[in-house]
C-alpha cells in the first residue's frame, strides 16, 4: 500500500477520536493539500457527473494541491490527486465521521472545498463546474503565493 494512501487510510480511521474545527478529521492534510468532499449516493447521477468531470482534469487538481474524495454509502473514495487515487478506504466509521464534519446528512448531495488551513471554503448542493474550484482556488492568497514560488 503507498504511503500517501496507508496515511489517509488511518487518518480517516482516526477520524472518529477527534472533535473540534471544521473538517477536523483531515488534519493530516492540512498545510498540504486541498480537499474536494463529494458526498453522495451510488445511484445519484450527480455524483456520477461530479466525480467524472473531476477526474477529466487531473492535471489541473495536481496543480493545486487537490485531493478529490467520494464519500457514498460506507467508503470514501480517492478518485484523483495523487498517488492515492483509486484508494478505497472501508474503515468503519469514517464516512460517517466526514458527513458529520461536513454536516451532510447520508442521502445528501454536496459538494465541500477544503482549503489547505482546514477550513470550508465552499459548500454546495447541486453540480460545481471544475472552473468554478480552479478560479476559486486561483483566487485564494496561499494559491497566489505558491504560483509566484513556482514562477
């Protein structure tokens, strides 16, 4: 199992130890990368869609630092960012714990951006155009700052 995936493996086990911020359950990645949360159902076609138009720019997600995880039914999924893409994760609980972080009840669709300081920087109910996380994201002040050290 590759690093990068054993440790979301047992930082999502974790998860249900820790109490406290927003999305505390990801403290892991904090400083390190952003999180994409899809939550969903296997049968809803919008996390289909969701899922499929992140996966299209995987190059972009790489860019910027972002992890893209599907959370239906018991697992949470990472479907692109890295070398723990395609990782399913089936520790109890952890799906759960990510809902209750999210506040996302288990037959909701939404879709939440972690930024890298932990905290929620968008929460929507309906379909996010991958535009809309990359302008965001490009707008955000770390964002900036890591485009001027790579430049």
């Amino acid at each position: 199992m590759p690093t990068k995936t054993l440790a979301l493996a047992l930082l999502l086990a974790a998860a249900g130890l820790q109490q406290g911020h927003a999305m505390e359950a990801l403290a892991d990645f904090r400083w390190k990368q952003r999180i994409l949360l899809v939550y969903g159902t296997e049968d809803d076609p919008r996390l289909q869609r969701q899922i499929a138009e992140f996966t299209q720019r995987p190059d972009a997600m790489a860019e910027r630092d972002l992890l893209v995880l599907k959370v239906a039914g018991a697992e949470v999924e990472a479907v692109s960012g890295g070398t723990s893409s395609g990782a399913v994760i089936r520790q109890a609980g952890t799906a759960d714990h990510l809902r209750q972080e999210g506040g996302v009840d288990d037959r909701s669709f939404q879709v939440l951006l972690v930024g890298k300081d932990g905290g929620i920087k968008l929460r929507r109910s309906d379909v996010v155009d991958p535009e809309e996380i990359i302008a965001l994201i490009d707008s955000m002040p770390m964002r900036q700052t890591e485009q001027r050290k790579r430049n």
